[in-house]
C-alpha cells in the first residue's frame, strides 16, 4: 500500500510520463524479434544436442565426423544414412545424429528468414539507422522497438537513462568515478554493447576516441561506457529529428 502511494505521488510530481509504446510497426518488429531469438535459443540447444550425441557416439561415427568444422559436421549428419547391417546402438544413434541435424538446419533457416523480415521493415521505417556503423537489422530493429516513436522520452538523457548506459555516481572519498547502470531496457542495452563492440574493432576513429579516454585516466571499461553514452545520444538525435548520418 505505502508503495502504491509513493509511486502515484511520484508520477503526479512528474512533468513528462512516458508514453505507451505503439504498435503497428513497432509491434511487428517486437514479434519477429522475439519469434527469432525464441528459434537462435532452440538452435543452440539443438547444437548442444548434437556435440553431445557426437562425444557419446560409437567408435565408427566418432571417427567420421573427426576433424570436421561445426558446419560440415551438421551439413553431414543431416545426410546420414540408415545402416541395416549395424547393431541397433548405431542404428539408433545415426537415427539421432540425423533428426538433431535436421533440426539445426531448419531452425537456422526459419531465423534468417525472419531477419529479412526483420531487415524490410526497418528499411521501411528507419532506413538511416542501418546507414550507421555496426548497426544490423537485429540492433537497428531493438532499438526501434525501444525508443517507439519520437517524443516518448522527454530527453536524450532520459533515453540514456531508460538504455541503463547513464553512468551512475560512484565515488568515495578521495576517489571520484562512476559505476554501471543495470537498469533500464537490458536489451536495448545489450543492442549498443553490441554496436559498441563491433565499432571499436571495425571503425578507427572510435578506438582513437577509446585511446582518448583511456590516456585521461579512464578504465578501458569506463571508456566503453562513455562509448555507449554516445553512441546513444547519436541515436536519439537522429531518431528524434531525423538527421542524416555523418560518415
């Protein structure tokens, strides 16, 4: 009850509430995203399957699939044959290996095709974001799905806020930093680590504003943190206004 009151008291208090994500657009992107992870999560498990199935297999099949990279190893034993003339333990395993290949290969498929789903719209909706460096259209389309629709947050820094990348106080005594933040949407959070990642390792001018930081006395950590600040501001700005991407 004490709860309740203080939350209605702090939303009366608020000059700007968020507003209700829509739908449309954004929902479809939400349900082709979630459709998707839901199949990478089966597909993992159904790799898992198979290394389990392969260690644990007979002498003769162990031996086949030796040396082989994970791709050429599903790719053959989705094309295992039955065997008659072995004993039922390898029989049986074959029937296995084949049926958790199979399955691989099908849950691979049905993800990409959701992708290019995922990828039509985006294009359709914000073309701009995929213009940008180390945004996809999974990235692009979590972002979409987070921010919703210009004017739901009152500002960047509630953007930032609401991405649980706006650095939290942190200092003590003689010491004066600044902590992560686990809050907020932790998978449009998990979106700009992602971008952060591949910009740092594909784009020069982001390791030179990395080195930059760390030379101020930054932690490589800290200075990631910084990186996904900005990286976020970049993309309010553009959502919000519409700006075109600078190269």
């Amino acid at each position: 009850m004490l709860d309740a009151v203080r939350a209605a008291r702090e939303a009366l208090a608020t000059e700007h509430l968020i507003h209700p994500r829509r739908r449309g657009e954004r929902e479809a992107l939400r349900v082709l995203l979630a459709t998707r992870q839901s199949a990478v999560l089966a597909c993992t498990a159904a790799i898992n399957l198979l290394k389990a199935l392969i260690i644990s297999a007979p002498d003769e099949l162990r031996v086949e699939l030796r040396g082989m990279k994970s791709k050429n190893q599903v790719a053959h034993c989705a094309k295992l044959r039955d065997r008659p003339t072995q004993d039922i333990e390898h029989r049986m395993t074959v029937r296995a290996l084949r049926s958790a290949a199979q399955r691989i290969e099908a849950l691979r498929s049905e993800a990409k095709e959701l992708e290019l789903e995922l990828l039509a719209i985006v294009r359709t909706v914000a073309p701009e974001l995929l213009a940008l460096q180390g945004i996809g259209p999974i990235s692009a389309a979590q972002i979409l799905i987070s921010w919703s629709h210009p004017g739901r947050f009152r500002s960047e820094a509630a953007f930032a806020a609401f991405a649980g990348v706006a650095p939290i106080p942190a200092s003590s005594g003689l010491t004066n930093r600044h902590r992560i933040n686990r809050s907020g949407d932790r998978q449009l959070n998990r979106a700009l680590h992602t971008i952060t990642l591949i910009r740092i390792r594909l784009d020069p001018s982001t390791r030179a504003y990395v080195a930059r930081r760390i030379s101020e006395g930054k932690t490589a950590r800290d200075a990631q943190r910084c990186l996904k600040r900005a990286i976020c501001r970049q993309l309010f700005k553009l959502l919000e206004r519409g700006d075109q991407p600078t190269q």
